[in-house]
C-alpha cells in the first residue's frame, strides 16, 4: 500500500490537500491525480510506502508529546515560554519518564 498526499492548486477550490491510500498491484501508480472536489488537476506534494507513511507519523506524534511536555517543565519551573528550541520535536523517543508526567 501507498499514501500519497496530492494537493488541488485551483483558487476556487476549498480543497488544498487529500491523502489518497492506493493498493500495491503490480506497482501501477496513476500517472495524473484529480482533486476529488472540482476535478481538476492535483499535483503530487509526497508519496510514502505504508511503512514510511507509519514511521512518519510515530515520529511526528513524538515530537508533539515531546513539545508539550517540554511546555510543561518550563511552566513547572515559573519560566515563560516564548518558543520551542529546534532540538525538542527532533527527539525520536520519548523520555523514561513521560507516563509521570502526563
């Protein structure tokens, strides 16, 4: 299986992105996208294998427990928080810690 996010570039459109989840038959991929709203053209903006699709998303699920339990130990010790460093929703696990603090 396939997720392949397409986006519709048409202005007078509401539709902007669409993830589209295609079976693996003989790798036959379409050669041209359509928005499903007004049926015009689409481009591709990311086309990941269902395990990448999966990974992607373990890893981006991370990052946000990570930036809020970073929010968390921030307002914890009375500091103000105007941003996130960089570094907070790079980490690919969580901390040994995390269930106590949620």
């Amino acid at each position: 299986m396939y997720v392949t996010q397409i986006y519709c570039e048409s202005v007078d459109c509401n539709v902007r992105e669409v993830e589209v989840r295609t079976k693996d038959f003989d790798q036959v991929d379409p050669r041209e996208w359509y928005c499903p709203a007004c049926r015009k053209p689409a481009k591709i903006h990311w086309r990941r294998t269902a395990e990448e699709y999966e990974a992607h998303e373990n890893r981006d699920a991370i990052g946000r427990v990570n930036m809020q339990l970073y929010a968390r130990d921030q307002r914890a010790r009375g500091e103000g928080l105007i941003a996130f460093p960089t570094s907070v929703m790079m980490f690919d696990q969580l901390p040994d810690d995390w269930s106590a603090k949620v």
